[in-house]
C-alpha cells in the first residue's frame, strides 16, 4: 500500500473506478430524491393536512355541541308533549264552564256558541290520549251532546247537570294523567 493521499481519497470516495463511481452515482441520486421525497411529504403534511386536522377537530367539537341541543331540545319536546292532552282537557273546561254560565243565565245562544269548538277539542283529545282512553273520549261524547240537547232545549236544569257530569268526567281525567 502506498501512502498516497490522493489515492486514499479516491478509494475512500469511490473515484477508483468506473464501475464504482456509477454505483455510487446512482445511490446518491437515490438518497437526494429520497430527501426530496422527505421534505415535500413533511411541507405536504404541514401545509395541508395539519391545518385540516385541526379543523376537524374543532368540527367535531362543534358536532358534539349541537348533538347535545339536539337532546336537550328532544327533550323539552317531550315534556311538552306531554303537556298537550293537558292542555286539551283545561281548553274542555273553560268551554264548559262558559256554557254553564251562559245557560245559569238564560242566555242559550251564547252557551250553544261555547260549546261549538267542545268537539274538535275532543277529537284532539282522543288523538292524543290513543285508544287507552276511548271509553272515556266516548263518555265525553255522549255527555256533550246531552249537554248540547238540552241548551237547545232550553232545559236549565237538565244542562246544567249534563255540564256538571262533562266536567266532572274531565276533572277526573286530568287527575289521572297528572298522576301517571
């Protein structure tokens, strides 16, 4: 071995051959294309996909948030749903008690009028009590049109007995949802 530093060099650097320094050649255009590789994959990832994933995350935040209206407002929508047969048997009442006034005043055509609106109310009643009730949505039926008969009729006592029975029916049924 001679102590030539140039020689040294040229076989520690692959330059002492052709067939070596193609080789070598190759491997370093491997390795920079490999970086090149590297440095866009890292300038994509920062660029692009880093500041879409946080905005994901923050979507989904948002997502979680209104998921958890969506509940509370599901169930406010269930309470009030709860409200309505409620709702429709108070509306029964006022009707009633607007026809026993008129009627304990003689004043037929006006409790006639109070009770014009009594059967839709009713039927919306059923709607929204189901079958469970029918016995009593028939009862209310049967008792409004003796209460309606009986104004048209110009029977004071009559009416105000069928009206008295209509409501007592209605406070009956209000009591027993209140409880359920």
């Amino acid at each position: 071995m001679s102590d030539d530093p140039i020689k040294k060099k040229k076989e520690m650097f692959g330059e002492n051959g052709q067939q070596d320094s193609k080789l070598i050649l190759w491997l370093r255009r491997i390795g920079v294309a490999l970086m090149v590789v590297l440095v866009l994959v890292l300038l994509v990832w920062f660029v692009l996909i880093l500041p879409k994933t946080n905005e994901v995350t923050q979507l989904q935040g948002e997502l979680a948030t209104a998921q958890a209206q969506v509940a509370s407002l599901e169930t406010e929508v269930a309470s009030l749903e709860a409200v309505k047969p409620e709702r429709e048997i108070l509306s029964l009442l006022a009707l009633a008690n607007a026809a026993r006034f008129e009627v304990s005043g003689s004043r037929w055509d006006a409790a006639r009028a109070a009770l014009l609106p009594a059967s839709g109310t009713i039927d919306r009643l059923a709607v929204e009590l189901g079958d469970g009730y029918a016995g009593t949505i028939a009862d209310l039926d049967s008792r409004l049109e003796l209460a309606k008969d009986d104004i048209q009729a110009k029977g004071r006592t009559a009416a105000l007995g069928d009206l008295d029975i209509f409501v007592g029916i209605l406070e009956d049924l209000l009591a027993s949802l209140q409880t359920n």
